[in-house]
C-alpha cells in the first residue's frame, strides 16, 4: 500500500504542473445528416495522450502544446476524422455517419478496451448519465430495470442497507451467486457486513461513488468472463470511473436534496378492532375483538387508579402516519485538467441519509475521495488512482429477530390493533406506555424497540492502484497493475435490559394474567477487517497481417492474495440498563475470533483473428491455481471461443432497411473453488449446552477445543460452469431501430455442497462434489428512435428476460436440500424442479376434489409438504424513456416482474392478529367450508356440516388450529409493475449561465421508487423487500421486514 500511494503522488505531481500550459482550440461538432451538434465526440491530440469531448451542444475546448499538429475526432456511429491545426484557434468539424464502422470501444474482460463489433458474446454497457439520472446513494439505484438478464433489488428499506445483483438467475446452490466487482481493472470486495438479528450494514459495492462513474459493463456469459476464471463464474460488472482530460482546470459541482418516506404499507381490515374471540379484551394485541362502534373505551393497564380512554373505531393511516420523512443529501465536486503529457483527476462526494423512522437511529454517512493521475513520456505511461471511503451505518432491525420480542420497531407496530393511535406511543417512558404497563404483554412497545435497540457500523476503506504501460512497438506493449483494497471496520449492537416489575401489569396484573417474557440485555462488540491485493501483468499485442487479416489480444498473469479477520466479543444480562459496555454484566464475556486468507494465482492468454473487418474468431484460456482446493486438483484450466460475423459488412445490404446486421456465438466454461479450511478438518472452542446452561471452554484456564462438525476432504475438485451463448444484433433504418437478442443455455456442474451424513459418525455432513444446475434464457433489448431533430430527442429502450432453471443432480440418496425456511415451509432445491421453490403443508382433498375437514370442521393438511411453485418469474420486461425537447428533458425506467412466489411473515402476522382482510370473512360469522366433506373410518366421505364457530373464526388462521391454510395465506405471488425512476432536466441558457462564470448548468427533479403495483392476491408487502441476505436465501421471502423506501428530490449541476 505504501509503494501504490507513493507511486500516485509521483503520477500526480507530473498531472497537476501540465495544467496551465499553451494554447487552446475550441469548435463545433456538427452531424452532416441533421446538421446538429453531436455531444460526446471524443476530441485527441494527435500522438499524445489524454483529450476531451465535446458538450451537449458540441462544442469542445482543448489546451494543445506549441508542437501540436492536428486533432482527432471520433464517435460511435461517425466516421473518424483527423483536421490539421495550423494556426486557428477555431476548428469545425461535420462527422458523417458510418454506421458499418461500428466505432464504439467497450470495456471488456480485465479492463481491456475492444471494439463491440469484435464481439461474439452479449455485454451491456451503460454510461454515467444512464447511472446517474435520479441522484442515486449507490451506482444500483441507477442500474434496476435498464439491463436485460440482470436482476437487481433493495432487499432493505435502510439507509445503506444491501442491494442483491443476480446475473442471468441463480445457479448455485449453496455457494455465492453475486457478480464479481472490478472497478479500474481492480476486483473489489463485495460482501455483506452485519450479524444476527437481521442487521444489515450493507454490502460494500455501496461504497463506489456513482458520480465517479464514467460507465459500467456488464459481462453475463462464461465466454465474456473467462479471463476471470473462477471468479467469474457468476459474472462481472466492470466499472470504469472518469479521470482527467487534457485541457484547462474544469470543475464539476453537483448537488441534490432527496426526501424519503415508506413506499408501501399493508391495508387492515377496518371492520374489527382490539380483543380475541369476538370479545374486547384491552391486554390483547389482536384484531379479534368486536365490531367498531366509536363508543369511549378504556384500554391499557390501570396506573395510579387511572386509565386511558379512546374511541373504538378503525384509525386510517394509523401505520403510514407513524412514520415519518427522512432526507438524503448528495454532494460533489470534481476538479480535472491536464495537457497531452499528463493529466490529473480529484473528487470528493459526500452523502447523508435518514431513513423514515422516527429517530436518527437509522442512517448513513458517507465521504468519498478520490485522487487520480496520468503521465505519459517517450514510450512509458503510468496512470494511478486512490480511494477513500469513511461511511457510518445507524441500523435498527428490520425484521423478527433472534431475541424475539423487543427486537423490531415495525414488527411491534404490526401487533397494535387498528384503534390505538400509535403515534401516541412515542413517549415509551410514560407511565401507562412503559416496559411495566404497556397495553399488551405479548408484545414490546415499537418505541422502546426504537430507542432502545439498535446497531452502529464504521468503516474506513481505502482502495486504489497504479498501472504502468511501455508501448515497445506500435503493435506490442506491455502492461502491470498493481491493485489494493483494503476496509477496516467496527460494530456495536445491542439490545437494553427489559422486564417487567414483579407484581406489574406486564408481570401477570392484567386481565388475562399473561406475564411478558423478560429480555435481559446484550452487548456485541465486533471488528471486520478484509484485504485484497491483486496484481497483473500483461502483454497486449494489435497488428494488420495484411489486406484480409488483423490480429489482438493479450498474455498474462495474475496474483490475488484476499483475506478477512473477524473478531467479536459479547456479554449478555446487562448489570446497569442502557450501559452498553462489554463490562457491564456479572456474566463472562464470550470472545470468537476467525481468520479466512486464501490466494489465487492465474495464467492466461487471449486472441481475437479479424477476416476482412466482418469476421472475428477469439479464443481465450485461463489456468488457475488455487490454495482453497486440494492439492490434487488445485489447479485447472477454462477454456472459450467466440464468433462474430457482421453480415452487413460481408454482404451488400444497401437496398433494404437493414444498416446493420451481426450474428454471434460462443461458448465458454468457468467454474469456481470454494472457501477456505475445506480441505482438512478445523478445531473450534468448545461449548458443551448443559441443563442449566451452557458450558464454554476455557474453564480454570483450560482451553478446550472440538473437531468441527463437518468432516471435510481432500478429494473435491472445483466446480464447472459450462455456457452456450446464440446471439444476433440488427439495426434498421439508419439505426433508428435496433434488436439485440440473446439465447443462453448455462450448466453449472460439479457443485460443492455439505452433504448430511448420520450423526453416528460424528459429524453432521461432508464435503462433495455432487449437484448441477441448468439455466436456459433468452434477452431481449430492443432500442427505437422514433424522433430525432433539431429540437426533439426521444430514445425508446425495452428489454425482456426469461429464464429457466432445473436442477439437474443431487447427491445420491439426497431428494432436496433445504436453502432456507419458517415453520413448515421449505424453499428447497430438488432434482427436476427449478432452483428454488417453496414447499409448504396444504389441504388435501377426497377423489371427487371436494375438501377434507376435521371433526372440528377444520381442513386437514398434507402429510408431506407440497410445492406451491417457484420463486422465478415466469418473464422479466423493461421500458426506459428519455425525451429531449430543446432544453428539456424527461426520463423514466418501468421495471415489470411477473410471476413466482415468496413467503411472508408479515402476512402470516397479519393473519395471526386479524388484521389482514382475508379474516373477516363472512363477517366473522360461522361458517362451514365451502365444498367440504368429512371421511368416515371406512373410508368413505360424507357432506361436512360442522361449522367454523364465531369464537374459533380465530383460530381457523392459526397455523397449530389450520396448517392447511396457513401457508396459503403466507406464501404469495411475487408479480409487481414499478416506475424505477423518473426525471425532469432543465439545461439552463448559456447567457444566464455565463453570469456565474459557468459553462453549463442544469437542474432536475426526480424520484426512484415512485409507484408500485402488486398482484391482486398480494396486498401485504413488496416482494423484493427481504431479512434472509442478498443471495438464494433470500428468494425465499421475507420475515415481518420494515416495507421499501420512495424517493422524491431536486438536484443543480453546473461545470466550470
């Protein structure tokens, strides 16, 4: 780290002494078709580094040396063109469309930069006006919906909370789905911090500032990532940020103010309100009780002979009202400059967040830094860049957690019946509201949960690298990279002491005697810190053979070494409440520490054969060698090839509509290894659970130590990932029309999975190889132009995804394994069935389908779980617009799942306390079930007559009274329709503009998350919303989890 950072400062140094120097040229972009400006021609020195582009008006400004001899101008779909210098200090150029050349360069694998007509596999490539539309915290909020075959979701509602980003389905069965992270040819970190109890701290890709960003590619298929090898098996995202351009100091300022309020909330029934069993009991904190009649109704524990009063009736927006509105704050300035020798880059970006509960217990802060430089001399150039992250995290759990009551603000306010004003709650130390005398003992005042409760995270992130190239000829050049990631950071969480007073209304003094469990208070203190280096060196050649063959590509190697230390220490019964010291308790502390290192080193080589500028042939390779896998086969190779033939190159097209035409193909194998310690068993301390307790080693200074339960092995191999890509891309009408389709066929084999063995043994499973899973699909991106003038600008973009997953194998003598589950219910994976699917009890029927009931007029439920379907979407569609009208502009994105199932907790509550509408059916009268029959001990069936009595109408959605439909009730459709983002810009005039010294500015007003449409059968919680992680658990659902957040903002960016 100490060599990157002197290296930097060195780049630098020669960047910011190049700025003010020699003269400028300045000129107009104009389109020979159109006769408009053409924004974001790329403006070069000819045989020097660095450059610039031309604005929104194209226009351009550039500092050249006195040596200069002519610029370079190029853009996608524009044929290049180079213009002498001279003596003018005002040069115009008219580009003429070529839409055969296909000019447009994308960034691809390890960072190299590739001609997309070159490439026989998919990628997508969003720029940073695309990322950065509506202001988002993190680079996904600009992502969601615009991509076809990626799938991205807010699992949380918190600030800083973590984002899942799954590429062309999930395909792993107990190992990491999640892409890997590249940012400047530099993989980085992305995993999950946080802990039990559903405490989300995020994921560490929320620390790229998305105003650094210059664009972001996307790598779906094995052939566009086996230069990764095994860390690209799930895909890549590579993101480039911007650096300095040659030319005076330029100064970016952007700035932008969001509120944030809840998005969605559940809709109670309003017809019942607070008691059980028809009855109207104030210690309960159901929904059972009876019909509103507005009349004065004492309810609460009787404190100091007193008692409150308040009208029975339903509270219309008694949730959504006790939430309130955060903001979030977006700040950033960037300086750049340079000369054609070397160039400089510094930005620093600031964001503040509170959510939309009511306190500051949940928010996010987060500095950014960035400092970048190049420099170039003779044949040698050297290019580096430095990051610092510091980010805060306040979190307040988010679903039900492991200590039960008390653990989350929103799953208490989900136990209030539907009269009590629970903003008047708030005061959580007033007499009748406290932990003694809190209306109900089955549940934990929100507000204590709120104040009480709680989590704080801090990191401190630096990351960064230095590159140094030598172009030895004009055909070879050589490249090192030399790359650091590197985040140390602390957490606290803890829960406060709570228990009711002896003798209290919460300790059995109320009505129903009922006394409240007792928390006794804990403190968690933790440390987290991962290192990741990565170093590469590569040879990169590009040469014409001759009139028919050209020839590029790379040799290369690369050395990861990444590793993670964890430390925590808790104590629990707090000895003073409210004091959140590893101290304060009678209690030992318990410590654990852990230790994960692993290193990976690779050889690898690619070539791309172009014929005749219309076919492109690239075969690639990649051998690792990794220290997570046995010795035996710790090493392994990953071969791809792709084909690219553009036809409207070969063949003359000139009489159709068709401007452009390619078909592509390719196939490619990835794979991954695992985590470490897999290959020999590990010892871990001791605690052996005793009746009184649970006895941790070391005892009298003794330490103890036990083989871990796992018995691991040294014969697994890596696991394989083999994919067919077919693709085609076709353009019509001068490219006012454009489809790229995409069919994939993927077979994820070989999969190493923990495989349960007979605790006879002494252990509990055993490392395999054995599972597979196929993932076939199809995408679809489609691009019209209907209007493209003057002053009107309108940009159509639709993509469709659908895809299909099958597990394929299992290891023998195992029929399902088991990725996550509540109660009853299973998401499973099982042989012929999609990768993920939720089994659950259900109703059983008579030959005749009629329902089966019991003597007590209640259905009777399967035996054995029965599927209620698959989590993945029957389809996927997206529709993204962007309309100019002169100084206007307006964008929006829809994003339109359809299909699929999840499982609810939160509808299992809302079932449980009556307040989903589903339970006043009927009216809450006695009923039998429909279609129902009863079976005789012959085996015979007879009409049902037993009804479901006004008094049990409760119980008939208890899952212990009627596990038939309990999990219908829960597991729901996973279909929505949501409007991503939407913005409204307006470029200021340059003559207002030009007051301020400023060359261009703009303002907008935005939102992400606006609306929501849900399936008809589920109206409880948005789908994506989850408190199982960010990987395949998570598909599974969601347990009492606080619902997503909206968006609504402002924001002003003006340049200098």
């Amino acid at each position: 780290m100490k060599k990157l950072l002197q290296s930097l400062f060195i780049v630098v140094f020669f960047a910011f002494n190049a700025i003010a120097q020699d003269r400028t040229i300045t000129g107009t972009v104009t389109s020979q078709d159109d006769k408009l400006p053409v924004p974001g021609v790329s403006v070069k020195i000819q045989g020097a580094a660095g450059g610039t582009s031309t604005d929104s008006n194209g226009k351009f400004s550039i500092k050249i040396s006195s040596d200069a001899k002519a610029l370079e101008f190029s853009s996608i779909g524009f044929a290049s063109q180079t213009k002498s210098i001279g003596s003018s200090s005002v040069i115009n150029v008219i580009l003429t469309a070529d839409s055969k050349a296909l000019g447009e360069v994308v960034v691809t694998a390890l960072g190299v930069n590739k001609a997309t007509k070159t490439l026989g596999y998919s990628q997508s490539t969003l720029k940073s006006a695309e990322v950065n539309a509506s202001a988002p915290a993190s680079l996904f909020g600009g992502l969601q919906g615009k991509v076809a075959g990626v799938n991205i979701s807010n699992t949380s509602g918190a600030p800083g909370g973590s984002t899942k980003v799954i590429l062309r389905g999930f395909s792993s069965i107990t190992g990491s789905n999640q892409p890997l992270y590249v940012v400047d040819g530099v993989p980085l970190d992305n995993s999950t911090a946080g802990s039990d109890d559903n405490y989300d701290f995020g994921n560490n890709a929320n620390d790229i500032d998305p105003n650094n960003i210059e664009s972001i590619s996307i790598l779906k298929g094995s052939a566009a990532t086996a230069l990764y090898g095994s860390r690209g098996s799930n895909g890549v995202l590579i993101v480039t940020t911007k650096k300095g351009a040659a030319g005076k100091l330029k100064i970016d300022l952007s700035t932008s103010t969001t509120l944030t309020n809840v998005a969605s909330v559940y809709k109670p029934q309003d017809q019942f309100g607070q008691g059980w069993d028809g009855t109207y009991i104030p210690s309960e904190n159901g929904n059972w009780g009876p019909r509103y009649d507005g009349q004065l109704r004492s309810w609460g524990a009787i404190v100091d002979n007193s008692q409150l009063l308040k009208p029975f009736s339903f509270i219309k927006n008694n949730v959504r009202d006790a939430l309130t509105t955060g903001v979030e704050l977006n700040n950033n300035i960037a300086l750049s400059g340079g000369n054609e020798n070397s160039t400089a880059y510094f930005s620093y970006g600031n964001i503040y967040s509170n959510g939309y509960l009511p306190s500051d217990n949940d928010s996010y802060k987060r500095n950014n830094f960035t400092l970048k430089g190049s420099t170039k001399y003779g044949k040698f150039s050297a290019d580096a860049s430095l990051n610092y992250v510091g980010k805060t995290t306040k979190f307040i759990n988010q679903g039900g957690g492991a200590s039960g009551i008390g653990s989350s603000f929103y799953e208490e306010i989900l136990q209030i019946p539907g009269d009590i004003p629970i903003k008047d709650l708030q005061d959580y130390k007033n007499k009748f509201f406290n932990v003694d005398n809190y209306f109900t003992p089955y549940a934990e005042n929100p507000y204590y949960a709120l104040y009480e409760n709680g989590s704080r995270y801090k990191s401190d992130r630096i990351y960064g690298n230095v590159n140094l190239n030598y172009k030895a000829t004009d055909w070879l050049s050589f490249q090192f990279q030399q790359g650091a990631d590197v985040d140390n950071a602390i957490s606290k969480i803890w829960h406060n002491k709570n228990a009711p007073s002896p003798g209290s209304y919460n300790d059995g003094g109320n009505v129903e005697g009922s006394k409240r469990a007792a928390d006794v208070g804990n403190v968690i203190d933790g440390s987290v810190k991962t290192f990741e280096y990565d170093t590469k060196l590569n040879a990169l050649f590009n040469k014409e053979l001759n009139s028919h063959f050209d020839i590029d590509g790379l040799i290369g190697v690369n050395y990861n070494d990444r590793g993670t230390r964890v430390l925590t220490t808790g104590i629990e019964n707090l000895a003073i409440p409210g004091f959140y010291q590893i101290n304060n308790s009678a209690n030992k502390p318990t410590s654990t520490s852990a230790e994960s290192h692993r290193r990976l080193f690779g050889a690898y080589a690619s070539a791309t054969i172009g014929y005749n500028k219309y076919l492109y042939l690239t075969l690639t390779g990649r051998n690792d060698w990794s220290s997570t896998l046995p010795q035996n086969n710790d090493n392994y190779f990953y071969p791809a090839s792709s084909l690219a033939f553009i036809a409207s190159q070969a063949l003359d097209l000139s009489k159709t509509p068709i401007s452009f035409l390619k078909f592509r193909a390719s196939y490619g194998e990835t794979g991954s290894d695992t985590d470490p310690y897999r290959v020999f068993n590990s010892a871990t301390r001791t605690s052996v659970p005793l009746g009184f307790g649970t006895l941790t080693f070391p005892i009298f200074g003794v330490p103890g130590y036990s083989i871990s339960n796992q018995l691991n092995s040294n014969n697994f191999k890596p696991e394989r990932v083999k994919e067919v890509e077919l693709g085609a891309e076709i353009r019509f009408l001068k490219d006012r029309i454009g489809i790229d389709a995409t069919y994939y066929n993927k077979l994820r084999k070989d999969q190493i999975i923990p495989l349960p063995i007979d605790p006879a043994t002494g252990y509990s499973s055993y490392i395999v190889n054995f599972g597979s899973v196929r993932n076939k699909g199809i995408e679809l991106a489609v691009n019209i132009k209907p209007i493209k003038t003057t002053d009107i600008d309108w940009n159509l973009n639709y993509t469709f995804t659908k895809e299909n997953s099958k597990v394929t194998e299992l290891p023998i003598g195992l029929d399902k394994v088991v990725l996550n589950s509540a109660y009853d219910a299973q998401f499973v994976a099982r042989v012929g069935q999609p990768l993920g699917i939720i089994e659950a009890p259900t109703r059983t029927y008579s030959p005749s389908g009629q329902v089966i009931v019991d003597a007590n007029g209640y259905p009777v439920y399967s035996s054995e779980n029965v599927s209620f379907g698959s989590t993945i979407p029957d389809f996927v569609m997206g529709l993204s617009n962007q309309f100019r009208y002169k100084d206007f502009s307006l964008s929006f994105t829809l994003d339109w799942h359809k299909g699929g199932v999840f499982y609810s907790g939160t509808a299992d509550l809302l079932n449980f306390v009556g307040a989903d509408k589903k339970t006043i059916y009927n009216d809450r009268r006695p009923f039998i079930v429909p279609n129902s029959v009863q079976k005789l001990a012959d085996g015979t069936y007879v009409e049902n007559t037993t009804p479901i009595t006004e008094a049990n109408t409760d119980d008939f959605y208890y899952t212990t009274s009627n596990k038939a439909d309990a999990y219908a009730n829960r597991i729901l459709d996973r279909s929505f329709l949501k409007l991503r983002e939407a913005t409204l810009s307006y470029s200021l005039p340059k003559s207002i503009v030009a007051k301020v010294g400023a060359q261009r500015a703009s303002v907008s007003v935005f939102g992400r998350n606006l609306l929501t449409w849900l399936a008809k059968t589920n109206k409880t919680i948005d789908p994506e919303v989850s408190n199982f992680g960010n990987d395949l658990g998570s598909e599974f659902g969601e347990f009492r989890t606080a619902p997503p957040v909206r968006f609504f903002g402002a924001s002003l960016k003006v340049s200098f």
